[in-house]
C-alpha cells in the first residue's frame, strides 16, 4: 500500500486499471471529500451527495459518491450499479452501503483506509518544510489538521472545536465516555470508537502527539458535559463501570440525583469490599453521599459506610449506625449468626467481619454457630469463602491456634487466587502471616511472608498509604529482631500515630503494641507511660480489648527500669479473673491457660518472682508448666528459659542454669528472634557476666551470633548513659528532660517531690560538667546518650 501513499496517482486511480469499486472509507478529517472531488475533477465528472444517487449522476460511466455525512445505511439502486464502469465511494467506517455485493465479487474492490490517506512525507513535498514538519509530527499526518499546521493563531481551540463537533458527532454517550476514558490513560487497549476516529499514527504512538491528545480529551470531556437525560447518563454509567471506574459511575448518577442506579452499580460491584479495591478516600468521599431514606432501605449502602468508618477507627459509630437500622440484637453475634436467623446472609456475613474489630474471641459455642453458618455459603463464591477464613485466621490468632490459623490463611489465600487475584485482599493475608509468625517468634519465616505481602502491595493499582505504613512497621520489627533497632523506633516517633488512628485489626494492634512499647523501653524506659501508652488511648475505642495489654506493657516498662513497686501496682490493678495470689499459688493450672491477656499477665507477675528470687520452691515448675502450654508461642518460651537459668543461678544450680540458657539462646538463633534476648536483658546480662556459663555457651557457634546481636542491642542510649556513669535515676532525669518535661512534670512522672528531681539534675549537670539545662542536653547528645 506504500505506492499509493503519493496524493497525485491517489487522486488518478479512479481513471487508471483497478477495481471497479474504490472505496475512501475513513473518519471525519481523513480528506475523504477533498481526494473525491480530485478525482472526479480528473475524470471529467462530478460528485453527488444526496442520498439516493440517479442515472444523472452517471457521468462518462463515472459514479463518485460523498455519503452525507449524517448517513447510516444506503443502497445503490441495480440498474445504477450495472451502468456505471467505476464507482467511487467516500464514507465513513460506521456508514454501510448496501446492493454493492456482485459488483464487488465480479469487478472487485480497492479500499482506502485511515493509513493510506495519512499524509506521509512525499505528500507535503511543496509544503514549506516547518509546516511539512508539524503536519506529521504534531498533527499525525491527519489531512484535515493541515491548515493548523501552516497557522498557529488558535489552533488549540480550533482543534478542541473540529473534533467534538465532527469527529464526536456520531458517539453514543457510552462510546464517548470509553473514548474518554482511553485518551486518559492511552497506554490501555483502544476502545472500538476510537479505533474507527483518529488517526492510525495517534492509536499506534499516542505519546508522540500530546497536543492532539489534549485537544481530543478537551473535547471529549465537553461532549460528555452536554449529555443531562437519564438514559444517556446510564449509558455512561454502564460504561465507566464495565471499565472498572465503579467510583465514577456512582458519583456521575449521584450528581443528577439518579441514587437507585447508583445504589444498583454498588450493589453488582460488592459495595461492601469496593473499598479494598479503590482509593480509601475516594470511596469514602462517593459512599457518604447517599440519603439517610437510601441508607435505610439498602443494606449494601449501610454495610459500605460502616466499612469507611471502620476503616477511620470510629468502630462506636458503625455500632451506633448497625444498631439503628438493623436493631439491637444485631450487636449479639449469637443472635446473628444462629441457623434461621432474621437477618441476610449479607449481614451474617458482615456480622463476622464486625466481629474482628471488636477483638472478640469466640468461644466453643460460637465456633459452632460459625460452622453453621458456613455451611450456607455457595460453593463457587470464592469472594465470600477467603473472607470466611480470612476471618478463621484472625480468631484462631486470638485463641493461640497458630496452626490453624496458618491453615486458615493458605485456604484465604487459595479461594483469592481462584478469583483471579486480589493483590490488597493478599496483601493483608501475607501481612497477617507475618504478624503471626513474628508474634510466635520465628522470624525468618516471618520475613518471607513480610516479602510476599510487599510484593502483592506494589501490584495494588490505586494509592495504599495506610496499608504501606503496616508493612514498614512489619518489616521494622523485623529489623528489631535481627538487632538493628533504629527503624523501628524512628516508625514509633514519626508514624505510630498516624498508624493507630486508622483501621488496625487486633491482632496487628497487640503486635504493634508489643513492639512498638518494647523499643522505647529499650531506649527511653521512663518515658513510655507519659508519652506513648497515654497518647495511645484516644484512638483505641472503649470496644477494642487493648487496656489489659497496654497496663500490662506499662508495667514491664517500669520493670525495666526498676520501678516495681509501681509495676505491681500497674499490675494489681487490671481486671483479670486471675489475681495476684492465684498465679502465687498454681502449678498445673498455668500449662492449661488459653487466654491472650491471661498469659501475658501471668508472666508478668512471673518476672517479678524471677527478679526477687520470691522463696517459694515452686517457683520453677510454675515456669516448666507455662512452657508446657501449647498456647505459648516460641518467643515466650525463649523469655521462660532465661528465667529458668536465672532462677537456677540465683540457686547455685550451675548445670541447670547453663543447660537453660544454651538451649534460650540456640532457640533464638534458629528462630531469629534475637529481640527477646534485648526484652530480657535484666535477666540475660547477669547469667553472662558469669565467666563459666559464658565459656560453656560460647561453644557453640550459633550462641555466638545470638550473643553478637544482643551486645550490638545493650549500646542503645539510654544504656551509654548508664556505662557512662549515670545512675538509673540520673538516666532517667535526662531521657524526660531530653522530652522538654519541666522539673514539675517530671516530678509528677516520677511521683517524687520537685526537690528530688532538682537534686537529682544537680547530680546529673556534675557529671557532665554543666550549669544550666541547655549545656547539660548538649553534651549527653555529643556522647550519645540521648538521641
């Protein structure tokens, strides 16, 4: 087809040998018009542009027909077609010109498209060569934009305006919104309109003509401003939805009051996950916009704001809102989940996912309603089954079945994957995986999930800033357990509050909690109460179980730092079914216990027994049975060892005290839970100052990298300062006035009088060699004792 690209022997084949039929079938502004009144010029005829070409429009046995630009369908009559010896046709691709089968099976048909009338470079040869130039390279070689290419003067608006008014014209509202939805994002594949209008060079290299692409989108987005009837705005509707702009589709019949539609389009999309395949924010601004009289009347609308607001922390509101609509009783997950309950499968349904922000942990009995209730679920509904199991692995995380609940997130993951993929969806599977297994201590299986839930992240088309901010936590922590704690405790200043004000699930919130709370007892012990924990509080609602931790992780902080009287105090006053004088006194009970909460207040209260060396001889089979407790996971059972071989120093048992502290330390080097021998340095850092049990467990070369990384863990700044010849007051005067606190704040932090703390900071300026406050901070930041 090259040879035909040179305008002169275009315009002379209707009078050389060919076909009979030459079809000029392009788009508007192809020089269809322009090339058949050439052509006919040389033939001697002339054009007709009516609709029904006569026999007086036969010239020389010439027929050159420009179909009317408004026409669909036309027909040559027969005695017309067997007069003429050439017929010459301009039309557009949609238009269709019937009668014309025989002629074009005996005398054959040559047809020019869009690519054969572009204009290539022999075709502008007389042109000056700036506008020969700009014709192909700006305008596509398009014949109808040649004019603009040898005129600058308004040329963007005479182009915005030629192609709404003459490409467009023909569009229905649905092809013009594809069309629209294309030249924003040219990279995707060319939607039929479109692949019939512009120019072949625009389709094929969309990047090379940006001016051409601005005008047609300017266009684009005016003709689809002129579209106001209900039927041309579903059409469009329908189309940004089958394109995936599901948002857009809502908010377009949201803006002309069309809310059932709108309501219908949420509802075929899964209103209530959408928000896990869109912006967060986009969502929550489209969904918010429904009357309260829809909201009322379509559960799919109530359950996807309660999503937003779940996804905001306000858990009190999507309680509030559930219980107005759907009756208190809703609130009672026994009552929903029951076998011929009043309520949709789609509200059970939510029910569960409700259930996971609650941080409600089911017992026995729900667990069976739960299988009840599964058991209505369709077979090929894999959405609905990896959200089923999705749920299964955040409760069997709460009730410390770390298998199944690692059962549970291969099926999630397996019915994703039937789906076709969800990346988000995966990403919070991976991402539990990960929590659960950093959790458990094994670390290194930990840092695969870490890796697969960064991968599935990145693969998530729209913007995921709260779910970026989980994953650095994760991988953060995984810093902290192969020493390297400085990411950690810089997402703990810069991030954590950002991260606690969102939508955490529970068992991402303990985890968060539990890490986050132990760096900054590493590297500022006195100042967890006052500013992390306390901050913590006005974004946990009363609803979530996080109180008995936090005051649990308060009174370890004091622990480290050698407050325990107020740590027992911290302890004694948490509402447990377990007190003080029980855990004093049982044995065997300890290896049955199943709670969360409960263990981690057990071992509490254990600490202190270990730290004191209390006299009772029971002491250590009370820890045997707590590692005897399937619920315990690896890491705790590391803590337990070493408190096992501190308990056995404090007694003399050398034997004991080396065999429990070697297998503590090889289980955290197999584990790569190394943060654990940070925790429980109280205990740790004695056994190693002793030279015989160092010597037996330097042995072993695993030992050894434990022992490497639990040194590198001791030069935290808090730690310097200590080396440095401060006491453990002193150090702690300078970390909270290092936190701007006054003399009358530390005071009360410290719950000792302002003459103390002046005593105290006199101490600490003689040390430094200071006068003033100011001299003091400066100089214990160039010693690195505060950072």
């Amino acid at each position: 087809m090259h040879s035909l690209l040179d305008r002169p022997r275009l315009s002379r084949l209707a009078r050389g040998r060919g076909p009979r039929i030459l079809l000029l079938s392009a788009a508007a502004g192809a020089g269809k018009s322009v090339l058949i009144q050439q052509m006919a010029q040389d033939a001697g005829g002339r054009v007709c542009t009516s609709l029904h070409p006569q026999q007086a429009d036969l010239e020389g046995g010439f027929l050159f027909w420009d179909l009317p630009r408004k026409a669909r369908t036309l027909r040559l009559s027969d005695a017309l077609i067997e007069s003429a010896d050439r017929i010459v046709i301009a039309c557009r691709p949609q238009q269709k010109v019937t009668g014309l089968a025989r002629a074009r099976l005996h005398g054959g048909c040559l047809v020019l498209s869009a690519e054969d009338l572009s204009f290539h470079q022999n075709d502008l040869a007389a042109l000056p060569p700036d506008v020969a130039k700009a014709a192909i390279e700006t305008y596509a070689g398009w014949p109808v934009f040649l004019r603009l290419a040898a005129c600058d003067e308004d040329s963007e608006e005479s182009l915005v305006d030629y192609c709404r008014e003459a490409l467009f014209d023909h569009l229905t509202p649905g092809d013009m919104a594809a069309l629209s939805l294309w030249l924003k994002a040219p990279d995707q594949s060319v939607p039929a309109a479109g692949a019939a209008l512009l120019p072949p060079r625009l389709l094929a290299e969309p990047g090379r003509y940006p001016l051409l692409v601005e005008a047609l989108r300017r266009a684009s987005s005016e003709s689809l401003a002129t579209y106001v009837s209900p039927a041309a705005l579903k059409d469009i509707a329908s189309t940004l939805e089958q394109s995936g702009q599901v948002l857009a589709a809502m908010n377009l019949l949201l803006d002309h009051g069309l809310e059932g539609q709108a309501a219908a389009i949420l509802e075929r999309a899964d209103g209530r996950d959408l928000i896990y395949r869109s912006s967060v924010a986009e969502f929550q601004d489209t969904i918010v916009r429904f009357s309260h009289e829809m909201v009322a009347e379509n559960e799919t609308i109530l359950f996807a704001i309660c999503r937003a607001l779940m996804k905001q922390g306000e858990l009190h509101r999507v309680r509030h809102l559930l219980s107005k609509h759907l009756g208190l009783d809703y609130l009672d997950p026994m009552k929903v989940l029951v076998k011929g309950s009043r309520f949709s499968f789609a509200a059970r349904t939510f029910r569960l996912n409700l259930m996971i922000s609650q941080d409600l942990t089911p017992s026995d009995a729900m667990f069976e309603r739960l299988a009840e209730f599964m058991a209505d679920y369709p077979p090929g509904e894999h959405g609905k089954w990896a959200s089923y199991y999705n749920a299964l692995l955040e409760f069997e995380i709460r009730r410390r079945n770390f298998r199944e609940a690692e059962a549970a997130a291969a099926r999630a993951l397996i019915y994703l994957k039937k789906m076709g993929g969800q990346p988000l969806l995966e990403f919070f599977i991976h991402l539990h995986q990960s929590v659960l297994r950093l959790m458990g201590g094994d670390a290194l299986l930990a840092r695969k999930a870490a890796e697969d839930a960064r991968a599935r992240l990145e693969q998530v088309p729209h913007p995921a800033a709260a779910e970026f901010r989980m994953l650095r936590l994760a991988e953060a922590c995984l810093d902290y357990e192969a020493g390297r704690h400085r990411p950690l405790l810089e997402f703990v200043q810069t991030e954590f509050e950002d991260f606690a004000a969102a939508e955490i699930w529970p068992s991402l919130m303990q985890f968060a909690l539990h890490y986050a709370s132990q760096a900054l007892i590493d590297h500022f012990p006195m100042g967890v109460r006052p500013g992390f924990l306390d901050g913590l509080w006005i974004h946990l609602s009363d609803g979530l179980q996080f109180h008995a931790m936090m005051e649990i992780r308060t009174a370890i902080a004091y622990q480290n730092a050698g407050r325990w009287r107020e740590a027992a105090a911290a302890l004694s006053a948490i509402r447990m079914p377990l007190g003080k004088h029980w855990i004093e006194s049982a044995v065997d009970d300890l290896s049955r216990l199943n709670r969360r909460d409960e263990i981690a207040y057990v071992m509490a209260w254990l600490r202190e027994a270990v730290h004191f060396w209390s006299p009772r001889p029971y002491l250590a089979r009370q820890l045997e049975a707590l590692m005897a407790n399937p619920k315990v996971t690896h890491r705790e059972r590391v803590a337990l060892a070493i408190w096992l071989s501190y308990a056995s120093h404090q007694r003399r048992e050398t034997v004991l005290a080396r065999s429990h502290l070697l297998s503590a330390l090889e289980s955290a080097n197999r584990l790569g839970c190394h943060g654990v021998l940070s925790e429980e340095r109280m205990f740790l850092s004695p056994l190693l100052e002793n030279k015989l049990l160092r010597g037996f467990v330097e042995k072993s070369v695993s030992v050894r990298r434990s022992l490497s990384i639990f040194s590198s863990s001791l030069n935290s700044p808090h730690a310097r300062a200590l080396k440095g010849g401060l006491s453990q007051r002193e150090a702690q005067m300078l970390q909270l006035a290092a936190a701007g606190l006054s003399n009358k704040q530390i005071a009360a932090t410290l719950h000792i009088c302002e003459v103390t703390v002046k005593y105290h900071l006199g101490n600490l300026y003689r040390k430094l060699g200071c006068r003033r406050r100011s001299e003091a901070l400066n100089a214990a930041t160039a010693l690195g004792w505060i950072s």
